[in-house]
C-alpha cells in the first residue's frame, strides 16, 4: 500500500553505515497470541534485557499503538488487520534505524503476520514471530483487564477468542507455552533474535 504521487527519499547515512558507526543493529520481535497470553509481560521483559545490555529497542505495545497511532481503528476484522499493517510499517522503520522493535499484538490473523514478515524480509531486516500459547481459557481465567468477561456478558464485542477467530501461527519462530516462565521465555526469544541475525547476516543483507 503506498499513497499516490510519492517518491521514497533516500538519505546519506546508508544501512551499513548507520550500524558500523553507532553499531546499531535493527530487527523487529513480533509477538501474537490471545488477549492475556502474556505478550506484554514478555515484551517488557525483553526490551528490559536488550537496553540494560546496551542495546537499543523499543516496545510497540498494542493498547499504546491504540492510544495514538492507531487510536482512530476499531476492533472489526477490516480494522485489525489496518491495526496490524500500521504496526508492521511502524517496527520496519525503527528496525531500519537500528532499534529492535518489539511488538506486542494480538494480531489474529495469519495474512497480516504474513505481510508484517514479508514486508522485513523485502528490507532484508531480521523478523521474528513469538506465539504465545496460552488457550482461550487460561486466558479468561487470568482475565487482567476484565476484557473476557465483558465478552461473555455481551457488552464488548468483536473479542478475539471469544467471538472474533484467532489463527494460529503454522510456523512461528518461537512459541512461549503458558507454563514457561518469563526468564526462560526471554531466553529463548533473545536465542531466535541472533540466530535470525546471523542468518541474515549471512545472506548479506546488512546493505540499505
């Protein structure tokens, strides 16, 4: 999707430059799962490890996107998958700066996911997909922002697991199950993290 009648401009910091003089490495960390799953948590805890380890990154959480970015989109199939998009262009940019940007979105469904990865991939920008698996009921059990049971007494719509779908990623790069704990999930995030770096490293695509 592009607008009309525009021109990408180039700057005269390249890719490769920016990151050999600030060593300053871009990725994007992509987060699904229910409602409750635990995607913020993880979220926070990974940008947590990465910027007390001295590098740079920066949480696109999905309630925060709805806060101001996406703050006009409701939560009907059409402007999810906009919430998605946006959030997608969104990381491929702080990733092309040299942040890891990590989002954490429910993002339901697989198209979307799909686009977000291609989209890194066509930049040549390392992408990882982080399912966090946790069912419908543990999720409603847990039920942090009382969102579930808005659902089920019928005053909030449109809820995903509930009465909206959500697709299971079919090959996710990680997937955290509810019973890991949040040290060995970072752990295990952060170990995806280098090994899609180092593929991408070796395809040479540290370029522009």
């Amino acid at each position: 999707m592009t607008s009309p009648n525009v021109t990408w401009h180039h700057g005269d910091v390249s890719r490769a430059e920016r990151e050999e003089i600030l060593g300053a490495r871009g990725a994007t960390l992509w987060l699904t799962g229910l409602s409750g799953s635990g995607k913020s948590t993880l979220a926070s805890a990974v940008e947590s490890c990465l910027v007390r380890g001295g590098r740079n990154a920066y949480r696109l959480d999905g309630d925060n996107l709805r806060s101001g970015l996406n703050g006009d989109l409701g939560f009907g199939r059409e402007a999810r998958e906009e919430n998605a998009r946006r959030a997608a262009e969104a990381a491929r940019l702080f990733a092309d700066a040299g942040l890891v940007a990590i989002v954490a979105l429910i993002s339901p469904y697989a198209e979307s996911r799909r686009s977000a990865r291609r989209l890194h991939e066509r930049s040549a920008l390392p992408f990882v997909e982080v399912y966090m698996a946790a069912s419908v009921e543990l999720c409603a059990a847990r039920d942090p922002k009382g969102l579930y049971a808005r659902a089920s007494g019928g005053t909030l719509g449109s809820f995903t697991g509930v009465d909206d779908p959500y697709e299971v990623p079919d090959a996710p790069d990680v997937v955290i199950e509810h019973r890991t704990s949040v040290g060995e999930a970072v752990d295990a995030v952060m170990g995806a993290l280098a090994r899609a770096e180092s593929a991408n490293h070796r395809h040479g695509a540290a370029g522009g």
